[in-house]
C-alpha cells in the first residue's frame, strides 16, 4: 500500500510534470494523476518499483503518510522564478520540514520568546534587536540568536539562485512556531538579509502580500542589519563605493542594501545613490556581488538529530523521513555542526566574564623587548 | 569623524578581519619557516626578507576577503581600509613599532595627531616634521605590530595613537584574547515528558488545519489565521 501524496511529493521534488513522470515509470498521465490524488491507490509491484527508481526515493518512503506540511505560503523569490522551481522548493521544504516535526516531538527546543506586533518596522526591529540581546554595533552572527528564542530555522539543500526565503507560523501541541525556510547557496549577505526580512513578515503581518508590506519588511531587517543611528555615525559624506565594501566586510549585508542606507542616512543625494548602483551594475554585481559575507548555518536542525541519532546522525535521519542517507547528509551538511558553532575572538581589558568562553590565550610573551 | 575610542573596543568592532589576519599571520609564518628549512636556509640570516615572505603568504590568504581598496601588489605592505580605521601590519623593530623611515610610513604615523606626535613613535626620529596645523581626524591609524620567535608569532600589539582627551596605547592581542563560542544550545535535548508536538507530529490535526489554507498569503502566514492557534506565547 502507497500514498499517493507521497508520489506527487517525489515527483515534485524530481521537478517533473506529470506527463513527464509518466512517461518514466510507463503510465499515462490520467493514470498517474489518479494515482496522485487518492488517499492510499492500489497499483502494481512493477510501477511502485519504478516510482521509487526514478524518484530515487526508497519504497517505504511512499509506504507512510506525509505529516507537518507546510501551508501554501507566497515564496520572495526572483522574477524567473517558475512553478516547477516553487513545486521543487516546496516539495523540498515539506519533506525537511516533516523530519524536523517528527524530532521536535521527541526532543525538547528552545520555547518560542516572539509573538506578531505590528507596528512601526523600524521601532519593532529596535525592539526585536534589545529581545535577541544583539550590541549596538554590527550584527556578527544573526542564526544563533534567532534560534534561541525558537524560531525554526531550516536551510534546504537545493539551490538559492532561485529562491530566496519563506516564512510561516506552524501550529504545533505548545503553540505555534515561526518557521523561516532559506535555501542552500545564497550568498551571506544575502541569506542574512532574507532572514531578517522575514523575520519582519512573521513579527509584523499575518499574511497576505503586496509591495507595501515588502516594504516593511525591508524596513525591518534595514534597521535590524543595520541600525540607523550606526550608520548616520558611520557612513561618510558622499560615500565612494570602495568604502561602502569596506563597510559591507564589517555589518555582513550588501552593498546595495548600504546605498540604500546612505540615501536614508541623507549622505548621498539622488544623483549620487543612482550613480553607486550604476557602478554596482556595471560590475555585474546586482545579482550577486563581491567579497563574500561568511554564511551562517542554523543549528537546532542538526542538534535535534544529533541528541536522537547520536554524533553521526544521517542514517537515523534518512530512517526517519524515509530518505537515502545520501540526501540525509545533503541535508544535515546545511546544518552547523558543533565544531561550526559560531565563534569570534575577543578582546578583553580584563578578564571579562564572559560564561562562554571556551580559551584564554596563555602564552608567555617572549617579545623581544629592549 | 572617529570619536575617540577605546582600543579594547575598536578591536571588537574590527574583530573579523583582525582575527582572519592574526590566524593567517600565524598559519603564514608556520608555512614560510617550514618553506625555509626546507630549502636550507636560515629565516634569521635575513629577517626583514623572511617577514616580506610572511607578509606576501599573508596578502594570498586574506585576498578573498578584502575589500577592492586594499587590493594591492602582493608584495606591497599589508594595509587594509576597516571601514573608518585603516590598518597597517608591521613586523616588529626592537619588539616596538618600526621607526618611520619613509614619507608614507610618517604621513601614516601622523594620521591620528592632534599637534603632538603620536603614538611616541616619532620623538625619537629626528627625521619627522611637526606640522603645524591642527586638524581634526576623518580617518583613524591602526598599526599592528608583530614579531617571531622562529617559526612562532610571539608578539601582535594593536597601536592605537593618542586624541586629544584620549592616550594612545597599544593592545596585547596574544595575551588579551578570549575566543568566545555560542554555546551549543543547551536546551535541545530528549523530551521524555511526551509533551512534544505530537499533534502537529500525526498530521492529522494541526498540521492538516494547515494544508490547502491559502487565506494567509505573503512570506509569511499568520498564526490568527487558524483557528484555535491564536495563543502565541
């Protein structure tokens, strides 16, 4: 016995339509969109073999009904964005999503320290940056926070030249959860920048779409990133763009997010701010610029299945979600491991207590003093 | 313009790229010293030429990550633009910083000055103009300062020079560093209390609520949009 959901599920994931699928596995495409739609249809060893062979999905894979779907959600995502792209992210995102739900339930993470206030972005994220304990400067590791104080953060291991984020709140037996969804291979900045966007989507709105509430929520992660009060003490009169990469190295955010800022701050005119993104476009960069940010990679995912499977978690994982240890690891790999745990060196006048510390240096100065 | 600052605070405003430059200056003398040996010859016959090596193996390994500003010849000095702070690195004279033997290393030098000298690098320098002018500074001076025993960094002083109501000192970065790590959520752990989200785990109940909902749209879908889930904490 198969679930028919499960097939569209793989199929989707294959980035095949039906007719396509159908052809693979010898079925017309009236027969497989049958097969789709019913609950739990009876259908032959032979194409239940070749379901699983080209999906590439194991059998019991489709032997078990799917559970945590995530709701219909709008994805910010580019312009060439197509369905099949949002089916395959989709499909993508539910499979993750099923094995975090499934683990959630057995494994105990942080309580949920967020709830939606609409208002003013820019006062809701100078709220929501005193909430995550963040300094006034810039913003050295945005996941970790986040993740403390319950946001699920899932990273899936397909490509983010497509795809940008998605957010939701998912009903769960302690209360709702915001989930963020990004995906694999957007660059630093950027991935910073989309889970702060949303961020702001989950703390301002309850759905719908539209530029305006875009516009908040790049309000939002504008004054989250990069607080307004830094950068009018910051950016100079009349920024050239080599200072604003300087910049981009030290608040992790892009370039043009920090034009953005220089005309906000008052210290380029229209003339100049049109100007810079010239330049940013023409070195081929509006897309995806130089000099990288460092991203960062969720946590909780990998720690879940870490307590349940123990240090080497993606064969209990692909048991769990019914996967090929293969796409376990792809997944897991988007995931921080503890030796990836976020660190920075820290200068101290003194011994700062700082609970966290994990090395002192100790050396013994054998400077060659006069 | 810069406000005056305080050392410990500037290095943990700049701390990415001071910490990518103090583990490649390490990782750079290892290599360079094992390169030496390897060939037969000395690193100390020829101190200044076996620092230009380190410093070229250094540029390589922070290339990635510089700015376009800072690109330079690889074996140019190591100057890099953080942003209001511009940062020369410098192998140590006499365990101290180098004496400004050149117009640009003393132009450099004086970045900070507010008619006095700074940094006392230069009173002992017969060779330095005081200029007369006192301007206030748009850009500030860091200098770091390093040195090796064999193929072990030693020293890495942070100089900052003085402002007028603030002393210029320098930073022991060896010794005044602590690496900080997040700790590894603690809080994750087996839930043997069975009150995990089993509702939303069978898919039956919560979850299905969920599926085919197109109400809420956008990015983000609320939690007022279901019903019974309105309790948010």
């Amino acid at each position: 016995m198969i679930y028919g959901a499960r097939v569209r599920q793989a199929r989707l994931f294959l980035g095949a339509t039906q007719t396509q699928f159908a052809g693979m596995i010898g079925m017309s495409q009236a027969g497989l969109s049958g097969l789709e739609n019913e609950t739990k249809p009876t259908i032959t060893d032979d194409s239940f073999l070749a379901i699983a062979e080209h999906t590439g999905f194991p059998p019991e894979f489709f032997e078990r009904p799917s559970c945590g779907l995530i709701d219909d959600v709008q994805f910010r995502a580019r312009l060439t964005f197509k369905a099949v792209d949002r089916n395959q992210a989709m499909s993508c995102a539910n499979l993750v999503h099923e094995t975090y739900v499934l683990m959630r339930e057995k494994v105990e993470v942080p309580t949920v320290g967020m709830r939606p206030a609409p208002g003013d972005p820019r006062e809701t994220a100078r709220e929501f940056r005193a909430l995550l304990g963040l300094p006034s400067g810039p913003v050295a590791n945005l996941t970790t926070p986040v993740e403390r104080i319950g946001v699920a953060l899932i990273t899936l291991p397909v490509g983010g030249k497509k795809h940008d984020a998605f957010s939701t709140w998912q009903p769960g037996s302690r209360g709702p959860y915001p989930l963020i969804v990004t995906f694999a291979g957007t660059p630093g900045d950027r991935l910073r920048w989309n889970i702060a966007h949303e961020l702001g989507h989950l703390l301002l709105h309850r759905g719908g779409s539209g530029q305006e509430i875009e516009r908040e929520a790049d309000v939002f992660a504008a004054e989250l990133l990069t607080p307004m009060k830094a950068m009018a003490a910051e950016i100079p009169a009349r920024p050239r763009l080599a200072s604003l990469y300087a910049m981009k190295m030290r608040w992790g955010v892009s370039v043009q997010s920090l034009i953005r800022r220089a005309r906000e701050a008052g210290r380029v005119t229209d003339e100049q701010y049109t100007s810079l993104f010239r330049q940013v476009s023409a070195r081929g960069e509006r897309m995806s610029e130089r000099y990288q940010v460092p991203r960062e990679k969720p946590r909780i995912y990998r720690k879940m299945a870490e307590v349940l499977f123990g240090e080497s978690p993606a064969p209990g994982l692909s048991a769990l979600g019914g996967w090929t240890e293969e796409f376990a690891q792809d997944v897991l790999a988007q995931f921080a491991s503890k030796s990836e745990m976020p660190a920075r060196r820290v200068w101290v006048s003194q011994q700062a207590a700082h609970s966290n510390v994990v090395e002192f240096r100790s050396v013994e100065r054998r400077a060659k003093r006069l | 313009m810069i406000k005056e600052d305080d050392l410990v605070a500037i290095a943990n405003r700049i701390w990415r790229p001071l910490d990518l430059l103090l583990g490649y200056l390490a990782d750079g003398l290892q290599e360079e010293y094992e390169a030496c040996i390897a060939k037969g010859i000395d690193p100390a016959e020829d101190a200044c030429t076996f620092a230009g090596t380190v410093r070229r193996s250094v540029y390589d390994k922070m290339r990635p990550h510089l700015p376009p500003q800072s690109a330079r010849a690889p074996m140019s000095p190591l100057h890099f633009d953080l942003g209001p702070y511009q940062l020369k690195v410098l192998h140590a004279e006499e365990g101290t910083v180098p004496r400004p033997r050149t117009v640009t290393r003393r132009r450099f030098y004086r970045r900070n000055e507010l008619g006095i000298m700074s940094m006392n690098l230069l009173l002992d320098h017969p060779l330095v103009v005081i200029e007369e002018e006192v301007k206030e500074i748009e850009d500030g001076s860091l200098v770091l300062v390093w040195d090796n025993d064999g193929p072990e960094l030693i020293l890495a002083d942070l100089y900052r020079p003085p402002l007028a109501d603030f002393p210029g000192r320098s930073l022991d970065l060896l010794h005044a560093t602590a690496v900080v790590v997040e700790p590894d959520f603690p809080d994750v752990r087996r839930d043997d209390t069975g009150t995990g989200d089993s509702r939303a785990a069978t898919g039956t109940d919560d979850a299905g609520a969920g599926e085919g909902d197109t109400g809420a749209g956008g990015d983000s879908a609320g939690p007022d949009d279901r019903p019974g889930e309105t309790d948010l904490p």
